[in-house]
C-alpha cells in the first residue's frame, strides 16, 4: 500500500523525515531513505529546494545504501569502487537534476553518518556517481564537524569561455567528477569579483561541455600566510541545475587546479575563499583533496500534503 506525503509516493504509515545541513553556505536537504521510497521526481526536488514554498536549499541528498538504490533502480549499477553497503549519497540540484558530485554535500552527508552511528569510525567511503569518495570526519558534535574528502584525480580539458552578462572569461574545463569551467582573472580583485552579477544571462560552448557546467570566476592566487599553503584566491560560482551558490566544493577544487596551473604549477594546497567561507585544497599528482566545515542545522518531517 503506499499513501502521499508531500507528493510523494511512500509506503502507508510512512512519513518523511528531513535534516538541513550546509558546507560553506552551500545548502541541502538530506532525506534519510534507507528503504528507497521515495520517487525523487524534478518537482518534488525543486519545491523541496524552493525558499518559499519548500524548505530551501541548493540540493537535496537522499541517504541510501548503494546495494538499495540499486535494488530499486536508482542507480543502473553500484559503480566500481563501492559496496553494495556503502552508504551512497545520492545528489540533485535544486531544479531537480541529477549530478555526479557534490563536494561540500559529501562532508555534510558524511557528518551526517557518522553523528548518527550509521558509519564504525571517522573513516570510510561514501558512494557517488561519480565513483568512491574516502572521507575523514576530523571532529564533530551532533552540529559541526570538519571533513576532509579524497576528491579523485582532477582531470583538465580544452580551454574554453564563458560569457556573463555580456563580459566574456576564459578559462579551462577541468573535470572533477562533474564538468566546470575554471576562469582565472588575473586582472581581477575581490571587489571587482563582488560586483559581477552572476544572475545575467550566461552563454557556454556547449559543444566543451554538452551536458551543462558549473562555472567558477577565480582571482589569481596570492601567496598564503597559512603554513605549508602555497596560496590563497576568491571564487564565486554559477552551478549548473541551481545558479548562483554561495559556495560549490567540486568548484574549489577545479579552481584551486587552475590556481596553480595559472602559476606553473601542477600541485600544491590553495585557500579558496567564497561568499560563505573558506575551503583548503590540496592537489596531487594523482588525487585531491578537501577539506571543509559541515554544519547540521535541524530536523524535522515534511507535512502529508504539503507539497
Ligand atoms: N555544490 C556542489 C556541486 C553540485 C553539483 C553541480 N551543481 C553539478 O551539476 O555538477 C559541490 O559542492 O560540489
């Protein structure tokens, strides 16, 4: 028998419980759904996600193991790396598409597990579409945490360009699991960056990035004061299925590769600021890293109906 909650088609009795979380002021619903009930359909996603008629967030993250997700047809296939019990963080934007990655999501999932004993340790892998993602929760209570994320190997493409409210960037598509387009200005400062208005149209090649692309507009790093960090750049973000987020964990680690390779340099760590905090990234040869404040903000379940 299944019965409507919100819209949505769950098993009778059922209800639907929410928590809200961000990482750097970017923003999600977590669904915990261990028995995938839910139908993530795009309208349901986008009125949850919507600030005035929904809860509001930039994404929503369903919490399901992989091997479940599966069973119910989520996912074609557990991708290679993941258990069928890895707790896999099923991610959609806003607008209600599906993405591969999402790396301020995965440390506020990755809190999430582990502040309600989901996961034995600090340490363990959470599922993606875009592959495995290791995850080391460093500290937390029930409301913060620190997290850092094995990010996978950062993998760069043709330069290409952007253009914004009718001012054209070039920058390089560098692939982090999900496409971006990494702008780095060197003419730019932190206030010339502040003025852009990030809700003018947009134009892409679409033939670089056929299925649409997160864009990040980068000022060119300067030396860090932090030790061991090799320099430190502001970053604002155009996400595709959201728009304009106050921050975009894959999008920092794009930026920090481009940070570096705009100085000749293939790895090193980079202090990424954005409009809601501050991110550290380290890229390796073969890997990346992040690193990265989570904050569980509350709980609550939806109302039957309220959608
Ligand atoms: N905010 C995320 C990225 C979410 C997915 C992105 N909008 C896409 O469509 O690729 C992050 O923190 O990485």
């Amino acid at each position: 028998m299944v019965g409507e909650t919100g819209g949505v088609r769950v098993q009778e009795g059922a209800h639907v419980d929410f928590v809200k979380g961000h990482g750097t002021q970017n923003d999600f619903v977590l669904l915990p759904d261990p028995g995938v009930a839910l139908d993530l359909t795009p309208e349901f996603v986008s009125a949850l996600c919507d600030r005035q008629r929904g809860i509001g967030a930039d994404g929503v993250l369903r919490v399901a193991t992989a091997g479940a997700l599966r069973d119910a047809g989520v996912l074609a296939t557990v991708p290679d790396g993941i258990d069928d019990n890895d707790w896999f963080m099923d991610y959609r934007n806003g607008d209600g598409s599906i993405a591969e990655m999402c790396g301020n999501g995965v440390r506020v999932f990755a809190h999430y597990l582990a502040a309600h004993d989901l996961v034995a340790g600090n340490d363990f892998v959470v599922g993606s579409r875009a592959g495995a993602r290791p995850v080391v929760v460093h500290a937390r209570n029930g409301t913060h945490a620190e997290v850092s994320v094995s990010m996978g190997k950062v993998v760069f493409g043709s330069d290409s360009k952007a253009t914004i409210g009718g001012t054209t960037y070039a920058g390089v598509a560098v692939d982090v699991g999900n496409p971006h387009l990494a702008c780095v200005v060197e003419s730019m400062t932190a206030e010339t960056l502040d003025d852009i208005d990030l809700t003018a149209p947009i134009t892409y090649d679409t033939g670089d990035f056929p299925a649409g692309v997160n864009i990040e507009l980068i000022t060119a790093p300067t030396p860090s004061t932090v030790d061991g960090v090799t320099g430190e750049v502001q970053m604002r973000v155009h996400e595709r299925g959201v728009g304009e987020t106050r921050s975009c964990g894959t999008g920092t680690v794009a930026a920090a590769a481009a940070a570096l390779r705009s100085i000749g340099r293939n790895t090193g760590a980079i202090i990424v600021a954005v409009p809601g905090g501050r991110i550290t990234v380290t890229i390796r040869d073969n890997d990346s890293e992040l690193r990265g404040p989570s904050i569980l903000v509350g709980a609550g379940m939806l109302n039957e109906g309220w959608l």
